[in-house]
C-alpha cells in the first residue's frame, strides 16, 4: 500500500523518515511528481529504477533545498553561481563536475563524472529536503516511457502499491520538467533538455547556449532525451491543422465551438506557460477518453516554438515518436 500524506508537520515528518530509512516517496515540486529516494544509499536509489521498470540505469537530479547543499556536491563555476542565483529555487536542472568528497552513489550519478543538481522551488518540497538531510535523487514519478505526472493522482495511478509514499502538495504549477543545462564545459553551456526555464532567459544570463548535436554528446548522456518518451497509449499526430472526426483533439488557442467528442485545450488564450502547466493532465485525460471510444489518435494543433513552446514541442515530439518494442501497445490501458 502506497500511503498518501499531506504537507503537515506530520505527514512531513513521515515522508522524511522514509526517505532516510531508504524508502521511497514521491512528492510534488513545481515541475512534476519526482520519485524521491536518498541519493547517497544505492539500495534505495535501485528501488527507485525498480518501481519505474526502467530498463536500464540512467542518471539522476540529485534535490537540495539550498544552493549551498547543492554546490557542496559540484564544483561550481561563476556561471554556476549566477543562474543559481537568478533562477533557484525553480525548474532549473544543472550538470557540473562532481566534488572529491560528495556522498552521492555511483548509482544515482551512473558512474559519470558529472552530477545533476536542482533546488526546486515550493514550500512544502523545501521542508521535506531540509528535514530529510540528504541530497534526494528524483526522476519523474511515472513508469518508464510514459507520462509524467502533474498531481499526486496521477502518481498513484501509475505507482500505487510500488512505492512507500507520495506527499500530496496539488497540481504542479509549471507542469514540464526542469531544463537541463550541462555546464561541465562553462565556456560552452549546452542545453540538454528544453523545460520550465526559457533558453531566451537563460541567455540573457549565459549568452549563446550550444544546443546538443544528437549525433554525438547528449544523446547517450541524457535519457530525458529518448526518442519516444512521454508517450500515451494511443498514436499522436502533430501540426495537425483539421482533425478528422475519429481523433481526439490537443487543442491550443482561441477554438471555434468545437465538435470534437474527445477534446482539451492547453490554454484558450494562447497562453505558453498555462498550455505547459496543462499539457501532462491533458495527454493523460485524451488517451484515456479516446481509448474508452475507440478513437484513433491525438491530434495536436500547432504550438509555437518560442520560450516555453520549446520545452512544450520537445515533449509533443516524444510522444509522437516511433515507440520501442518494449512501449505498451496502443489499446491497453494505464498500470
Ligand atoms: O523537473 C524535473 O527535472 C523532474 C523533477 C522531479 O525534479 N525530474 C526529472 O528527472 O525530470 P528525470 O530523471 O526524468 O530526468 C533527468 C534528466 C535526464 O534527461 C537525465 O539524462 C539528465 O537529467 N541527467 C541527469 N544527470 C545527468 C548528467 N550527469 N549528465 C547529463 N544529463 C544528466
Ligand atoms: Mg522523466
């Protein structure tokens, strides 16, 4: 059984001893549900790979409710320093050298040289990363492969039963993972995954960000980045400009009435950052109503690819792309 507890003292105080007991929780932070063990105990981290059915071992964001918890593990760079600054705590995600003497196992790190590291932003997740005392290693709380989940619900409904805890703090606001920016080489930042921070705010502190070339560095380096990723059950059409009458529909902007019997729009005023808080909750409740009526597919409206749009289109790519083998096939249903 999967207990659900609540940001009080005690439910707080419950999901910390867990964590330092090696179990598992997920909790909420401003991007999605993270699936929470202590970094620096490879059993609990393994635990982690294990509820999630991850085929393999990928590295994972260690959480830190401060810089300075977060940069005790790193060697941090000015540049560091500045978007730590600037952007933490929030939906920010960055790859530095490890430090000599950081506690966090090989496990969490996957061997690499390098770590992840996030301070995220909210309350009650700062209370719990104080109170646990160690860096928390935390993918997205959802089985490998899928959606990630935006509300304590969805977590449950993809691991309930598989994990100790979830520590219900509501919807999460951005809705879209942190961005992963891998400052190992400070004189060339790279931009590993798009996500709740802009690469047109980031350059306004970094300068010019280098975009991985997928051929080569980030590819093996950032699982985050498999082709199919995100993916509901049922196939997804992207661009689509007319939406045939056996489709549902991931609307975006201002609609005329629609007809569609499945359909969900991001945000009806075109709003960017409304459409990435709404677009996990959206693909989850479009697969599962377009199963339930034998609808073909999704089909997505086109989103600009500016500021968050970015982020938005990456994980729509994902979701469209050709799944692996090992994807469930299109008409089960969700675990
Ligand atoms: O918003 C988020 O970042 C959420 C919440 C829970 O914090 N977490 C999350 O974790 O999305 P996950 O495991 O689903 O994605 C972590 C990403 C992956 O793309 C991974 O490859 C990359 O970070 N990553 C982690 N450590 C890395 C490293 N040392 N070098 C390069 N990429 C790394
Ligand atoms: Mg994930």
């Amino acid at each position: 059984m999967t207990r659900r507890l609540d940001s009080s003292a005690s439910g707080l105080a419950a999901a910390a001893s867990i964590l330092q007991a090696g179990g598992l929780v997920a909790f909420g932070t401003e991007t999605v549900y993270g699936l929470g063990a202590d970094a620096t105990q490879p059993e609990a981290v393994a635990r982690i790979f294990a509820a999630k059915n991850r085929p393999r071992f990928n590295p994972l964001i260690s959480h830190f409710p401060t810089a300075a918890a977060a940069f005790a593990h790193v060697v941090a760079c000015p540049l560091a320093h500045a978007l730590a600054d600037r952007f933490w705590p929030g939906p920010l995600t960055l790859v530095l050298p490890r430090a000599p003497g950081s506690t966090i196992s090989d496990l969490a790190a996957d061997g690499l040289a390098t770590l992840a590291v996030r301070v995220p932003r909210g309350d009650t997740v700062a209370q719990l990363l104080t109170l646990a005392g160690c860096p928390v290693a935390a993918p997205s709380a959802n089985r490998s492969g899928r959606i990630s989940p935006s509300d304590a619900t969805h977590v449950l409904a993809e691991l309930d039963g598989r994990i100790d805890a979830v520590l219900d703090t509501g919807p999460c606001p951005v809705g879209l993972e942190s961005t992963v920016l891998d400052l190992s080489t400070p004189s060339a930042p790279c931009l590993l995954r798009p996500g709740g921070v802009t690469l047109e705010e980031l350059e306004t502190i970094c300068g010019p960000i280098r975009l991985p070339d997928t051929q080569s560095d980030a590819a093996p380096l950032s699982p985050g980045r498999m082709l199919s990723h995100y993916a509901p059950h049922l196939p997804v059409r992207l661009n689509a400009t007319t939406i045939a009458p056996d489709e549902a529909v991931l609307a975006f902007g201002p609609q005329q009435t629609p007809t569609q019997s499945a359909s969900w729009n991001l945000s009806e005023s075109g709003n960017l950052q409304e459409a990435a808080a709404r677009l996990f909750a959206g693909l989850r409740a479009l697969d599962l109503e377009g199963q339930h009526l034998h609808l073909r597919g999704i089909a997505v409206q086109p989103i600009p690819n500016t500021g968050l749009g970015m982020a938005i289109n990456d994980r729509l790519n994902r979701a469209a792309a050709p799944r692996p083998d090992s994807a469930l096939a299109p008409g089960s249903t969700l675990p």
